[in-house]
DNA sequence: ACCTGAACACCGTTCAAGT
DNA sequence: ACCTGAACACCGTTCAAGT
C-alpha cells in the first residue's frame, strides 16, 4: 500500500451508516429540530447534496436514526420471568433506549414506516402479548396502544431530564456553561410546578390540591407504574370475554 | 365617521387572537412542519418582524395553536352517566378536537406549557379520577398517563385520515389534486398494511399472523377500547391497594 | 408607543457539471 | 458511476429606523 497521492487525507468514506450514526449524535446533542441536512454533511465532511445520494429527504434520514436508535435493545429471555414480567422489560428498555437520544422518540409519532429494529420489537410485542392468552384482536390493539405509551414516555423521560436548550451560540465559558445546562435540567419539571402552584384555586382546585404529586416522583417509578396499569387494564376480567 | 384615508383600505387590526386562529387554520391546511413565521404574517397581512409584538417565539405561538384547538372542548355533565363515562367522554371529546387540526397534538409533546384550556381538561379529568376514590398519588400519575394517550392518539388519528402531503406546490388541476388527495388518505395505512404483509415470515411470524388485524378496525372502536383498557387498569385490584 | 423594512445567518432540495 | 458546487426558494429572529 503506497502512499497514492489523495485530495484529502485520510478522509473517511462516506456511508449511509456513517451519515445515520452522526445524525443520531446531532439528535443527542442538539434536538431533532436543530439537526439540518446541512449540519449532518458537515459532520460526515461533504457538502448537503452528497446525502442525497443516499437519502431521499430530511424525513427518511431521522427515521433512520430513530430505528438506530433501539437497535441494542436486548429482547428478553426465559431467565427474565414469565411473559408479563418480560413484557415490562422489553418496554422498559425500549423506552430507556429512545429517551437515551434526547427527543428522537417524537420521529416516530409523525408517520413514518417501522424500521427492521422497530419491527423486531414489535414482533416480540405481540409475541409476549399473545403467550399471555390475549385474543389476537386484542394483541393487535395492545401492540398498538403500547407502541404509543413507549414513545410518548420516552420523550417524557427525554424532556424532564434535558440538559441542553437550543444552545446554539456557544460563546460562554465552561462553567458559565455548566451553571446554564444546570439549570435548564430542572427547568421543565420547575416550571409546570410553578404553573400549578400559581393557579387560582378556585377554578383550578384538584390541580392545586395534588400539585406536590403531579410533578413529583421519580421518572423509572412512575413509568414501572404506568406500564403495570397498561396491562393490568388488558388482563382486566371484562377483556377476556370479547375485546 | 368620515371617510378617513388609510394606508390599506379595510384592513383588518392586528391582534393575538388573529395570529393565533390564522396560525391555526394554516396548521389544519398544511401541518405543523410547514407553518412559518411568514406563511402566518401573511395570512394576516403583515410582515413576519410585525409578530414578535405578540409573541416571544414560533414555539409560543404554536402552543397558543395548540391551546386554542381543545377550546371548544365541552365537559361532561351529570346527564352523562357516572364519572367513568364521563370521563370516556371528555378524553374522547379531547382526542376528537386535537385530532380535528392535523398534527397540532405534536405541539403538546415538546414540552411547553398548558395553556387555559388544557389546563380546565386537566382540572376535570382529575376531579373525575378522585371522584372514582382513586387515590391522590395514582389520580396523579393516571391524569399524566392519559394525558400522553389523548395526544399520541389524536396524532395516529390524524395520520390514519390526513388527506394533505406537503403539496406545497398547487399546480395541479381540481381532478388532479383530488385525486391525489384521494390517494393519500388512505396512504399511510395502506403502506404500514404492506409492510407487514410484506415481511418475511420465518423472522416476523407473528406481525404476519395479525396483520390483518394490525392495520384494521375503525379509529373510534379502536379508541373506545382503549381507553376502556387504561381505565380498567386504573381500577384493578392490586391497584386500589397500594398505587 | 407601536410597528416594520431590511438584513443576518441559516434552511431543504435540485441539477448541471465535474471526476 | 458517483459525487458536489452553486443556486433556488425558502426559514426564524433581530434591530435600527420610521410613524
């Protein structure tokens, strides 16, 4: 291998893989909003019409970023329990994977098709759901409605815990830097609380009276929960009859 | 009142009321994505500087959108039924009113506020839940629970039955763009129903199994029973015990 | 005080032209 | 065949200047 003369050194090729993985780090780093073609080109060193060698439009590359995105979810084994308790798992996971990628979870809920890495979760959806004796009128369903619980919670998990703001300008200092993500941590959470807290109790008084529980509790606790209800509302006795 | 000369003759006075229903409407035409900040100065007949009067950001007047699509919402009364069923009313009033202005549900998943009127849903969908004698932590948590399920499923209602792609060029002809319209209704459901039928079986064979079943069934039985579920979860067993 | 023209620093996407 | 410079038609937001 002679050192052949090239434009520039050591340039990696380019590949969808490549262009995908940096657009899920963008995700990561800036929100879905901020990601451009333009910024993704940068990144993998090219001008934005070389992604459209490998990418129809904007829409398809975030797709393909969301599916990347739950491509390490482990799917449960038989050492995990029996198949509720797996079920709880596997969407436990599903959900930790998307709110890992700031607020990816939102490409999913704006039409696009499922990717392999999706499929291969919902396949295992409905498998658990069926082992569980559940008609397959209502597997369908509950695959469904649990697809939406997922991806609504994960992006409830991404924004109550979202160290970074649009953050475009990146002229402060370290700490200065710091002192801001820090606050901005708890922004979310704080201010609904304020919100309900500053509501005039006469029109507002259930939201006043349960204010301290609305927004308090930890994100896995209330999320162990709200998946428990999900099933336990399928297991209900009405539902076995006919769904 | 004399003839006075103006600038423009009848031109209607700006206000934030305006801006927020042409924000709207413009939302319903052609969905989330494609309202800019000049599309709607426009539709006021403005220049796009003119609507920092009003509002600080796009996000702020997108929420004002949000808040003002679930404002005709009516509550349930007492000739209702018990709160059960008024509160399968009132989440499905909800759904039907968000689901009404294309993709607007996106906007109450990006982490603004609640404006007024989610605000007096919030009320009384807690206030439905306490009078079921669910306990303060798991009205709660239940309230946040099918606050995701009302957005997500309006959001799957309006993809299920948008008629509108980006069509931001309107060249052609009446038929013409009818017939494409025609055609994208059914379009993202059709497509899903391919996928899945399209998959192979060895690796998929469950969504294959239900696929018939996956992609079928009308929205409102679909969502009728699932809210049914998430209520059913709410109130079994195990639950009224500990949350 | 209220409004806005013009500018700044960006967008997604296309296509003719290069290698 | 694969890639891309340059252009087109847009963006959100700011601010000095107007009335």
């Amino acid at each position: 291998m002679p050192a052949r003369p090239r434009t520039r050194s050591a340039k990696t090729t380019l590949s969808l893989d490549a262009i995908v993985a940096a657009t899920l780090a963008l995700v990561d780093e800036l929100g879905c909003e901020a990601v451009s073609m333009r910024r993704v080109s940068q990144a993998v060193q090219t001008g934005p019409a070389s992604l459209y060698v490998y990418v129809p439009d904007r829409g398809a590359l975030m797709a393909l970023a969301h599916d990347l995105a739950v491509a390490d979810v482990r799917l449960p084994t038989d050492a995990d329990g029996d198949w509720r308790a797996r079920l709880e798992l596997l969407v436990d996971r599903a959900v930790t994977a998307l709110a890992a990628h700031n607020d990816i979870a939102t490409v999913g809920m704006t039409g696009t098709l499922p990717g392999p890495h999706i499929l291969r979760i919902t396949e295992e959806l409905l498998r658990l759901l069926r082992t569980g004796g559940i008609s397959d009128a209502a597997c369908a369903w509950a695959a469904d409605l649990i697809g939406q619980y997922i991806a609504s919670s994960a992006l409830e998990e991404a924004m109550w815990s979202r160290a970074r703001r649009s953050q475009e300008r990146v002229g402060g200092s370290p700490p200065e830097a710091a002192a801001e993500e820090e606050k901005a941590e708890e922004a979310f959470a704080a201010r609904l609380d304020a919100l309900y807290r500053s509501l005039p109790a006469e029109r507002y008084p259930t939201i006043r009276a349960l204010a301290p529980l609305l927004t308090g509790g930890d994100g896995a606790t209330r999320a162990a929960w709200k998946i428990r209800v999900l099933i336990d509302g399928l297991l209900a006795p009405a539902r076995s009859d006919a769904n």
